[in-house]
C-alpha cells in the first residue's frame, strides 16, 4: 500500500477516473495518505473525521463551475462534504477498497441520487432525500427508537430551493433545472420520521446505549422548507454528547467543546436531531 502512496506522491499513478472528476493533486494525495495510514479496525467514521479536524469550513465549495461535476476537495470543507468524505473514506477501509479512484466512485454514489452520473439535480441536497438514498445503497440506516428518547415526530415539508432559487448560484445560472429540483422536493414531503428533542439530550445510560460513537447527527430545523440544519458527527465525552462538525461558527472542522444539548438550546430553530447509523 505505501508504494501506491509513492507513486501518487511521485504523480506516476494512472487513475481511470470520470473526466467529470475534479480536484487538485494534493485532494488525491491526501485521500491516499488517508486510506494508507487508515487503521483496520474500530471507529472508522470517528477516526477520519478526526483526521479532517482543523481544515477550514467554506461554504458552497461544490458549486465553482457552470455544470456540475464531481467535486474532490479536502482542502475545504462544510458539514456535508465532511461527512461525506468521511463517510466515503470508510467504507474504502470496509470494502478493502484502497484506490483514488474507489473513492471517487464511492462519494458519487453517497452525493448523487442512486449513485447517477454528476448532475445539480441529481444532487443529494436535501437531508432526508440523502438518508433515504444511502440506506438504499446499503451504506447506513436511520435508527427512531427507542421512545423515550425518540419521543417526537419531524413531518417533512420541504420547498426552500424551489422557494428561494436566487439564493444558489446553479440554479440561477441554470434555471431550468428548477422542476427537477422540485421534484426531490415532493418526493420527501408528508413523510414522517421520528427524532430526539433537544431536552431529552442528557447525560444518561439510555442516550449512550441509542446514539453511538461514530453516528451521523441531523439537526432538524424550524427554518420554513428545510427538514435540517446542520450536520456532524456523534462522539461521546465524559459529560455528555459532543458533535464533531465542519463548523461555520468556528470557521473549521472542530469538535464542539460544550455538549451538544447546549449547543442546541443556543440555537432557536434547532429542536431537536435525527441519527443515521452507518454500516460499517
């Protein structure tokens, strides 16, 4: 493994990847770094997720170009794309799979519906249509029980892109793709799905045996046509449930100091969570 690590540092590995792909050198260089030094065992989510602590937070990194393409970059990263490659970094480990271009075809199928060729609206961008999609893919499931703690219940009504299109940048220079948009739209909405209100995030041995280590956090949101608002990762400390996220408050990838229980409580439109467990 650490000659396949050579060669790319060398830039003599010849990847057959889709031109669609793009990134720079040093995105291939550090995803081979990643796999090679990756441990075989334990918490592989948490562990890379860890590996991508410190890279800056930057907003809508996958959308620099006119027509979608699949984006490579973890130079910069927001919640999702964080998870994503940390995601898409351990299931390479899972499946054994130890290749630049593995993992380019693995986050396509994470980011795009069924796994289809780059397109904006092919495009995972709601959560749930995210969530629904990768449980198909066999790459995590959503847990709503017990109850308590689940003891509430998110019904989906999403129109938030559809609504405000002059807010992404693709959309205004595509607009054509806006019913396509809204199509994943309505295909999510009435749906029901059960959550974790933010007062029932206590320290206790009924949370620690429901959210695991390594668990994707959805933080849903009161926000009108959004079903989430955030996203991070589970990490258990000594007082409590923490989120290790790709942070907009503190402009990097960290893992929050204060628990997560208050972390919500300081955030109005943020009621409570959902949990995605990946199968690793």
């Amino acid at each position: 493994m650490r000659r396949v690590l050579i060669a790319c540092l060398l830039g003599i590995v010849q990847l057959s990847v889709s031109a669609q792909v793009q990134y720079l050198r040093e995105d291939s260089v550090r995803v081979m770094q990643l796999l090679d030094e990756a441990p075989r065992n334990g918490n592989l989510l948490v562990h890379f997720a860890r590996q991508l602590k410190e890279i800056p937070y930057v907003a809508h990194t996958l959308e620099p170009n006119d027509k979608e393409r699949l984006i490579i970059n973890l130079r910069e990263l927001d919640c999702t794309t964080m998870v994503e490659n940390a995601l898409a970094l351990s299931l390479c480990v899972r499946d054994s799979l130890y290749s630049f271009e593995a993992f380019c075809h693995i986050l396509q199928k994470i980011r795009y519906i069924q796994g289809d060729e780059p397109a904006y609206v092919k495009r995972l961008h709601y959560f749930t249509s995210w969530i629904e999609d990768n449980t198909a893919m066999g790459f995590c499931r959503e847990i709503q029980s017990p109850n308590p703690p689940f003891t509430a219940q998110q019904t989906i009504q999403v129109n938030y892109m559809t609504q405000h299109p002059d807010l992404y940048r693709m959309l205004k220079v595509n607009p054509s793709d806006i019913p396509g948009i809204r199509e994943q739209e309505q295909a999510i909405n009435g749906r029901q799905y059960r959550y974790i209100p933010q007062e029932q995030l206590t320290n206790t041995a009924l949370l620690r045996r429901t959210i695991h280590d390594g668990d994707i956090i959805a933080i849903i949101t009161t926000i009108a046509g959004l079903d989430t608002q955030h996203i991070g990762i589970a990490v258990w400390h000594d007082d409590g449930l923490h989120l290790l996220n790709a942070s907009s408050i503190h402009h990097k990838v960290v893992e929050e100091p204060m628990t997560l229980r208050q972390y919500l409580f300081q955030h109005k439109t943020m009621p409570g969570i959902r949990i995605i467990r990946p199968n690793m």
